[in-house]
C-alpha cells in the first residue's frame, strides 16, 4: 500500500450519544485520503483519532449494525442541513435493509465497512478478521456497487493486528476520541 504520513482536513472524532443504528454510535470526522499513522513512541500503527488541521471542516459519521429505526428522519435531517455523512456499514445491516444503503448513497453519503457481523475483532485471528471485512465489503458491493476504504471496528475493539490486517486489505481504521456516549 502507498499510504502518505499525513492528512488534511481531518479533525478529532468524536461519538455522539444518539440512539440511532447500531446502539449509538455516530461520530464526528472528515476524511480525505487514506493515511497511515504510527505511535513514535512505541513504533505501532494506530487507527486514526484525531489529526491536527488548520481547516474547520467536519463529516458526520454514523456505525449501523442494529436497527433502521431513526434512518428516514437522520437523511432528512442531512439533507436540509447539507450535510454529507459517513456511514459504516455492518454486513448484517445491509443484508437486512439493502433499500436503505441504496437511499444513503444515492444521497451521496460516504460508505464506510463495520465488519460482516459486528464482532469483537481482537478476539478473531488474522484471517477471521479478513472475513469479517471482506464479508461486509463484499454485501456493499453487491448492493450499490462501491468500494469502500475506511473500517470502523465494531465496539471499538482493536489491537496493532487488527490495524494491520484492514491496511493489508486497504483499509484504514477510523476511531473515535471523545465517547458523548460516556461523558458527564
């Protein structure tokens, strides 16, 4: 993979305490250009947190795994504030709802992979891990025909293997830095 060091236009991600898709999670981000960043201290390789920009642009980004309850009135809220969001995808939530990953990209929304079946990726070996992306990927593709290029781990849940299995794959991991979810 050909990753550059460094990005532009991407601001700390943050989740946001809706009870929308997937249990709540929603988070704040901007995405350019795949990336890679490594830990100098410890020379490991870690999903992107937060990036210093001078720029003052965000993305709203949305994990879906569970229902579609809220979905219609998410889009129409979007819609009439012009926002364009990333959506992560779980290969469940597609198979169970393909009419409404058809409505988000029309929309013109990101898409994003949330694993086939949202599970814990640091209890999975390398080639289960490969699984669970490429099971999701494969469900977007068949659905709308688009390739994706950010992994968002279901939970949260990653270590240095899960990193480097999505970036084998072309993926870069997306995380969040603040959990609204979780804080007073």
């Amino acid at each position: 993979m050909n990753k550059k060091n460094l990005i532009t236009g991407f601001i700390c991600i943050v989740v946001l305490g809706l009870s929308l898709l997937g249990g709540g999670n929603a988070a704040l981000s901007v995405w350019n250009q795949n990336v890679r960043i490594l830990n100098p201290a410890e020379n490991k390789e870690l999903p992107i947190y937060c990036v210093d920009t001078k720029k003052k642009e965000i993305s709203l980004t949305f994990d879906t795994a569970w229902g579609n309850e809220d979905i219609n009135q998410v889009l129409k809220i979007l819609k009439k504030e012009n926002v364009k969001a990333t959506f992560f995808f779980s290969g469940d939530w597609v198979q169970r709802f393909p009419a409404d990953v058809k409505k988000i990209a029309k929309a013109g929304h990101d898409i994003g992979n949330h694993g086939d079946n949202h599970k814990y990726m640091t209890r999975l070996s390398s080639d289960e891990q490969k699984k669970e992306i490429l099971g999701a990927h494969s469900k977007v593709q068949a659905v709308i025909g688009e390739q994706m290029e950010l992994f968002r781990p279901p939970y949260g849940d990653y270590d240095e293997n899960v990193v480097k299995t999505a970036r084998q794959l072309n993926y870069e991991v997306i995380q969040w830095s603040v959990d609204t979810d979780h804080t007073n």
